[in-house]
C-alpha cells in the first residue's frame, strides 16, 4: 500500500527513490546509488535521540551488502567530498 497518489511518470521522465534499506528488496531498479558512510561517521551524524537505529544500519550492511548490490558506490564520511568507491 502506497501513501501517494499513483502518477504517470512523463516519456524520458527519471524517478528518484531515496531510502536507507531498499537495497536487497529484489525492486526492478534500472540504476542504483548506495551512498555509504562508516560506522563512526554515521553515529556522529546521527542526532542521539535516533542513536536506536545504529544496530538496524550495522545489521543491513552486514547481512545485505547493498555496495556489492549497487550499480555505484559513493562514500560520504564528508559529504563535502564525496568519493566514488572502485568496484572490482
């Protein structure tokens, strides 16, 4: 169930789809971006009141693996610098 009204994407339109645990759920995505960041970087930029979730972003990244899943790699420890991860 959707909470959005379903619409027509326009011809040569692009939909962007933003969302930590997508990776892994099978979705037909012609291109994927896993934007990742290490386990400190991410608790730093995690307000404390969210800190409960670390373990939920730990358990994805072990049990998933979305960079090996992604069509590209973005490291943003810095989001000022991001850098593109070479897959092999």
């Amino acid at each position: 169930m959707s909470r959005t009204v379903e619409e027509e994407l326009p011809p040569r339109g692009v939909l962007l789809l933003d969302g930590p645990f997508l990776l892994g759920r099978w979705l037909p995505f012609e291109l994927t971006v896993h934007l990742t960041q290490s386990s400190a970087a991410l608790a730093r930029r995690t307000p404390a009141d969210q800190h409960w979730t670390l373990s939920a972003h730990e358990r994805y990244r072990t049990e998933t693996d979305p960079a090996a899943l992604a069509d590209l790699t973005v490291r943003v420890d810095d989001p000022r610098h991001p850098a593109l991860v070479e897959q092999d």
